[in-house]
C-alpha cells in the first residue's frame, strides 16, 4: 500500500468520523429508511442520467451494492434511531475490518503476515476496551444489546460489501460508487414504504423549514456528497487496487474521529478508558497497515534464447520473432 493510498484512506477516515454526527442529526428529523433511501436519491437521477454505467461484473456489483450500500445503513440507521450513540456506533461499525480480513482470506485467498495479524489484535482489542468502557458507564441504558448488535450486523454487511467490490473488478471504481446510489434507492426506498408507511417521508418533507429540518438537511448533504460521493468513492478506489486485508483496517481509526466529533459538537464526553482505546486503536491500526507484505521466493527463469525467421521474400517486410527455452523447440509466432 503506496504513502498516498494511505493518505487517501485517513483523508475517508476522517470524512466517515464525521457521518456519524450527520447522521445523528438527520435521525432527529427523518424516519431511519427513508433517510438511508434520500441519502442516495439526491443522486440517483443526475447520475442515471448523465453517467455512464461502468463495465462491472453484475453479480459481484450487486453484492456490493447490497452489502454497502443497502443493508449497511438499514441496520445501523435503525440501530441509532433506537439510541445507539454515534461515537458508540463509529465504534462497533468498525467491526467490519475483521470480518473484511476472515472473508479476504476466505474469498480472495489473501494472505496476512505475522506483524498484519497482531496489529488487527491489538487494534481490535482496543475497540473491545472501549467498548468495555461504555458498557460499564452510566450510559449502559442508551446502547441497550439491541442497538449494539444491530449494529455489528451493520459491520458485517459492510465487509460484505468490501469483498463484493473488489471481486466487481470496475473499470471506474468511482462510477461504480455513483451507482450504487442508483441501485440501492429503489430496495430502500421500498423498506421506508413498507415498514415506516408513506406518509412518514412525506411528512418529515413537509417540515424541513424547522430548525431541526434544517439541521437534518445540513447532515443529508453531508452524507451524499462527503460521505457518499467523494468517502466511498476513494474507499473503493483503495481496494480495487490494493488487499482488502490492508485497507479495510484503516477503518479501525473511524471511531477516533467519531468520538472526537460527538464529543466535540453532540456533548458526548469520552472517558479515560475510551482515549487509552483510541491510542490502542491507532498503534494496532499503524502495525497492521505499515507491515512489508509477505515476501514471495522468487524462481529463476530459465535461460530464453530468442529466435528470429525472416519470412518468404515475397513477404520481406515481415518477420516472426519467437522465443525457445533449453531443449524445446521454438515457438515463432507470425
């Protein structure tokens, strides 16, 4: 992974840290599907008109758009709308690196090295220490079991859309982003009309002159275009080019930038034991991404001896240029 992937994937590190307090602030004025179906319907129809649609490999693309796209937020918008708190979800979602890495080396038969697979631990482990830490606070009535593991199914729906995307193997990988807003608003959408009605979107439309219309508003143009248009973009950008097992554990740093934020603009105070976490986080986080990939014994080639035939003399401007190893014959291609 180059010294520029790695930047890009701390530029959507940080651009995800924030999601969750737009997010947090559109749950406050839409109804959970709806806003998941709105955050790409705002792109749907300019995209669906103006871009091409990238060559994909259908089945895999719908795996991604499934998994990223679709399931990722029913789970983890029902999950905060249910009180999950947003710097608790950035954490917990972020279970997904993971089972990004088990399902890498399950269906891409990626390989980890040692120093890869103690920096995940170590990283999980601080995950699991703040999580600890938030379960023993006084807070231990807002993330209530079901929220959490709503959002853990949340993290695994985005690993399996990580390896979707990356078997999809897109032409444009940003294109292949932009329409997954396409796809994905229909299924949605469908999910808001039958589980939360009509008339629930209708009316949280009705009211977006509120204050906290507004302010939902604000957090829904976020999410289309930094969390959505430029964060998923670059992120599967990054792992159509490099290991899912390299990229997907700088997710681990996404609940650093959470909880700063909540605390920050939301009043969520962290504690002692989610700072101490978060340095974890960020040295198991920098072990696993910095680590030499794994060397591969290199095969000498055997000697190749190149061999050239000039053609007929009626056909003199044209030569065929072969190649032969020790002890075969050779192979002229004309």
């Amino acid at each position: 992974m180059s010294t520029r992937d790695r930047l890009l994937a701390l530029g959507v590190v940080f651009l995800w840290g924030l999601n969750f307090v737009a997010i947090h602030l559109s749950l406050e004025h839409f109804p959970p599907f709806f806003l998941a179906a709105l955050r790409f319907a705002v792109m749907a129809i300019p995209v669906a008109l103006f871009v091409r649609f990238p060559k994909v490999r259908l089945k895999w693309f719908l795996v991604y758009v499934a998994g990223f796209g679709t399931v990722q937020f029913m789970f983890l918008f029902l999950a905060m709308t249910l009180g999950m708190p947003a710097g608790l979800a950035s954490l917990v979602l972020q279970t997904s690196a993971p089972f990004t890495v088990i399902l890498g080396a399950l269906f891409l038969r990626e390989r980890m090295t040692f120093a890869q697979v103690v920096g995940l631990l170590v990283a999980v482990g601080g995950m699991g220490l703040i999580a600890v830490d938030r379960a023993t606070g006084s807070d231990i009535g807002v993330a209530a079991l079901l929220p959490i593991g709503l959002t853990i199914l949340g993290g695994l729906s985005w690993a399996i859309g990580n390896i979707g995307g990356r078997l999809a193997q897109p032409d444009d990988s940003f294109r292949m982003t932009l329409w997954m807003a396409v796809v994905a608003t229909p299924p949605l959408y469908l999910a808001s009309l039958i589980i939360e009605g009509p008339a629930a979107g209708f009316d949280s439309l009705m009211a977006i002159g509120t204050e906290t219309g507004l302010r939902a508003l604000g957090g829904l143009v976020y999410l289309a275009v930094f969390g959505t248009l430029v964060g998923a973009g670059l992120w599967t950008m990054l792992l159509s080019r490099n290991d899912a097992s390299r990229v997907s554990p700088m997710s681990l740093l996404v609940p650093v930038v959470g909880i700063s934020a909540s605390f920050a603009f939301l009043g969520e105070v962290p504690t002692v034991g989610e700072i101490v976490g978060a340095v974890i986080v960020v040295s198991g986080c920098a072990v696993g991404v910095m680590a030499r990939p794994r060397s591969r014994r290199r095969h000498r080639a055997p000697a190749v001896a190149t061999v050239t035939r000039t053609a007929s003399e009626g056909d003199a401007d044209h030569a065929c240029v072969g190649a032969i190893a020790p002890g075969r014959q050779p192979a002229i291609d004309c």
